[in-house]
C-alpha cells in the first residue's frame, strides 16, 4: 500500500503509546515481526527509510494498543488487519468503528434466537408425542 504526502506528515507527529503487561508486548512484538516486510518496503520508497520504519513501528503498537483497549479479540484484529501501519490514521479509525459496531451488534445473541420479533421459526412437521385422540 502506498503511502501519500498526507500520510506522512501524520506519521511524523504519533506520540509514543503507553507500556504494556509482559505478556502483552511479547505477542505485539510477534506481530510487529509479521507486519516488518510490507513496512520495510514501504519505508525504501522513501528518503529516510529507517525513520519511516520507526515510526511505522511506533505507529503499529499504538494501534493495537487501541484495539486492545476497545476490548476487541487478538483473532478480530488479525482477521480484519486493524494494526496495519501503513493506512491513513482516518482509514484506521473507520475500520476500528466498524470493528467495535460489528462487537456490539454480536452481543448478546442467542443461538436459535432471532432479534428479529416478526420471525417465527418454522414447526416441526411432526405429529404430537402425546396421547392419542
């Protein structure tokens, strides 16, 4: 994914994101180490190539430290590339919203159960178990 001008000069102004439980970090480091070759040749298309990569880097573990913290599963935020550092911080935001609103929406479902109050499930076509008539 190609990185415009704007892109870059939000990049340059990320603040460095809180610090984390042990455990944590260890699994944002394994993601970072996911995420390393598609930054590493984005960053050389660029003046300052190891720059960019910090800040890419940077950029990525403030992300997931913001899934983490809207309580959205390590599994959500893989399959749907939420911590990916090379989006606009706009696209970011969208794609977290829509992940949060997807969360909501799956609360309190009930397997069989339609939210929908004018689905009626169909009946078996079975006779009665009942005594005979």
């Amino acid at each position: 994914m190609a990185t415009t001008r704007s892109d870059m000069q939000s990049l340059l102004t990320v603040p460095a994101p809180p610090s984390l439980p042990s455990r944590r970090e260890y699994h944002v480091e394994a993601r970072w180490t996911e995420w390393l070759p598609f930054c590493t040749v984005e960053a050389r298309r660029h003046s300052d190539p190891s720059n960019l990569l910090h800040l890419f880097r940077t950029r990525h573990r403030s992300r997931l430290i913001a899934c983490l913290s809207a309580s959205l599963a390590w599994d959500t935020v893989r399959e749907h590339r939420l911590d990916d550092p090379t989006v606009s911080d706009e696209r970011f935001n969208y794609l977290l919203r829509c992940a949060v609103e997807r969360r909501r929406s799956r609360m309190g479902r009930v397997k069989g159960q339609s939210k929908n109050p004018k689905y009626v499930p169909k009946q078996a076509k079975y006779p009665s178990q009942g005594g005979r008539s």
